[in-house]
C-alpha cells in the first residue's frame, strides 16, 4: 500500500473530484427543475408535495459521505491496478474494438442484475434498518438523494464496478461511460419528474427500460419496483408495482388536464 502521505493527498484529490461532479450534476438538475423551470414542469411533479429544505440538506450530507467511501476504494483500485493486480487494459487493440463495446455491454447487465438483487436483500427485514432505510429517509427524493445512502449501502452500490475490474478487461473509456451512465440514470430515478412520454412503460421495446415514476414508488411503496436499468428481473420475479403502468400514465392525464 502507499504510505500514509501519499493515500491522504490521492485520497483528496479522488474526494475533491467525487463531490465537485456530484454537486455540479445535482445542483443543475435540480435548478433547473425545482426553480427555473417549476412552473413548466409541475404537470409532471410524480409526489404529492415538495420535500422541504431539511430534507434535501439530509440528501447532500449523506451523499457527501459516500462519495467518501467510493473514494477510497478508487484509490485502492487505482493502486492494485498500478501494480497490475487489476484487469484495466489501456490499448483498445488489445482485445478489439468488439469487446471494447461488448464489455460495456456487460457491464451494465452485469450492474443492472446485482442491484436488482442486493437492492432485495436490502429490503431483508434483518438488513433493511442496518443498511437501506437512510435511502428511504426520501420518501420523495429530489436528484440529491441519488447517492444518499448508509456506508454499508454506498460500499454494496460500489462493490459491482470493483469486483468487474478485478474479473473481466475493462478500457478506462468504458469505466467513464459506465459512470456517466449510472449516474445520469440514478439522477433520472430520483428526479421527481416524470419527463418520458405516454405509453412508455407499455412500449414492446421501451417498456424493459424503467422510468422516473418506476424508482419514485418504489421509495413510496417499499417493496415493490427494486430494479435499476432495465425492466426487466421485475417483470420475470413479478415485483413491478400493480399500479405502476396505471400511475405512470395517470401523471400524462394530468399534464392534459393542465394543458386544457
Ligand atoms: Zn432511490
Ligand atoms: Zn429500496
């Protein structure tokens, strides 16, 4: 391991990085939702009031706190992976550019299956209290509570990424973009907004993606609704909300209503 010096600063300067993304995307968002655009979007607010300022100050704090945690084990991976104990490989010729696409391909199925997963053990009545209920402290989230969890969930949300780059070659680019991608999808999850169209959840095609609406009732309605990505391990294990379809579609009928 480094010694102590160096870990603080790469430590630091990881931790800087963390919170500066999280903040910059969060506080865009959620501006230009919450405030500079309210009155537009309000037809497609999903809750039924807005949380209040202590709540949204408990969301930040929180996520202030895991992005503590992924910054370390960035710097650990970053380290084991200067040593080359990882499976981080830096010419894309080296496995091809079919794998280099494939691999994020995996990748997203791969995280999309473990959340589904560990996001039910969670829900485990000997787990939940330990480990998820801070996440649900957001009974309507605002983008902040994205990565407000406890430090043993922020460590299980982070532990899919760690163990890939130990078992299959990864390109940093795909590292990136899988990042990108969780993050702007996690966001999305915890919007408060619903911002896709009518019919969606219904569609032969995007109807296996998850919307806005399908994560808000999940931290309304518990127990239902567990999955990230795709809608996919809640459709085959019949977790899917009953009413999701009905609700998702209700918040359409609204913005009509408004319109009229
Ligand atoms: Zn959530
Ligand atoms: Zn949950």
């Amino acid at each position: 391991m480094p010694n102590f010096q160096s870990f603080t600063i790469d430590f630091l300067t990881r931790y800087f990085q963390q919170i500066t993304v999280y903040l910059i995307a969060t506080v865009l968002v959620y501006s230009v939702f919450y405030i500079i655009l309210k009155k537009k979007f309000l037809r497609r607010y999903i809750g039924r009031h807005f949380p209040d300022q202590n709540k949204i100050k408990f969301e930040i704090f929180h996520s202030l706190i895991s992005r503590i945690i992924f910054s370390i084990l960035i710097v650990i991976v970053a380290y084991s992976s200067s040593l080359g104990q990882t499976k981080i490989y830096t010419e894309i010729n080296q496995y091809g550019l079919g794998w280099f696409f494939l691999s994020g391909i995996i990748l997203i199925l791969w995280h999309d299956t473990y959340f589904y997963w560990v996001h039910r053990l969670f829900h485990n009545i000997h787990f939940f209290k330990y480990i998820h209920h801070l996440h649900h402290r957001s009974s309507n989230p605002t983008p902040f509570a994205s990565n407000s969890f406890d430090p043993i969930e922020a460590f299980l949300e982070a532990l899919p990424i760690v163990i890939a780059i130990y078992v299959i070659p990864l390109h940093p680019a795909i590292i990136l973009f899988w990042d990108v991608f969780q993050f702007g999808v996690n966001i999305y999850g915890h919007l408060g907004f619903e911002m896709l169209s009518s019919c969606f959840t219904k569609h032969w095609f995007w109807g296996w993606f998850n919307s806005s609406t399908h994560h808000n009732m999940h931290h309304t309605h518990f127990n239902t609704n567990f999955g990230l990505y795709f809608n996919f391990w809640d459709r085959v294990m019949g977790t899917n909300h009953p009413d999701y379809h009905n609700t998702f579609e209700s918040i359409h009928e609204r913005a009509l209503d408004y319109q009229i």
